[in-house]
C-alpha cells in the first residue's frame, strides 16, 4: 500500500507543477496579446512607417561660362 501513496503523492506533484506552467502560460499570452496590440495599433496610425520624410534639396544653378575642350583635356 505504500507503493500506491508514493505514486499518487508523485501524481500530484506532478499535476500541481502543470497547473502552475498552465498559470504561466495563461498569463504570458494576456502580455503577449497586450504588446500585439500595442504594435497593431501603432502600425495603423503610420507611427512605425520606414519611409523617409521628404525635404527640400535646392538645384544647382546652370553654368554660365564658355567652355573649353582644351580645357577640360588639360584637367589635372
């Protein structure tokens, strides 16, 4: 009969520590499903957007001088 307590004390160690990782799980997922949609709701708004924002570059001026084979063949 002694055999039998062992098992069932075993059993419900055993059982005890998968209600507790069964716990943790539960509450892991809520956090998980909390930080989803946290990052839901930003990548809606457009505040994770990777797209840069556009700015003004000014243009260069035409160049207004003659110029001169020669003087681009005599470059240095």
């Amino acid at each position: 009969m002694g055999d039998s307590q062992s098992t069932s004390d075993k059993l419900i160690v055993r059982n005890d520590a998968l209600e507790a990782m069964g716990m943790a799980l539960k509450e892991e997922i809520v956090e998980l499903k909390e930080e989803f949609t946290i990052y839901k709701d930003a990548l809606e708004s457009g505040m994770l957007t990777s797209r840069p924002k556009q700015c003004d570059v000014p243009k260069p001026k035409k160049f207004k001088e003659a110029r001169s084979v020669r003087e681009v063949d005599n470059f240095p």
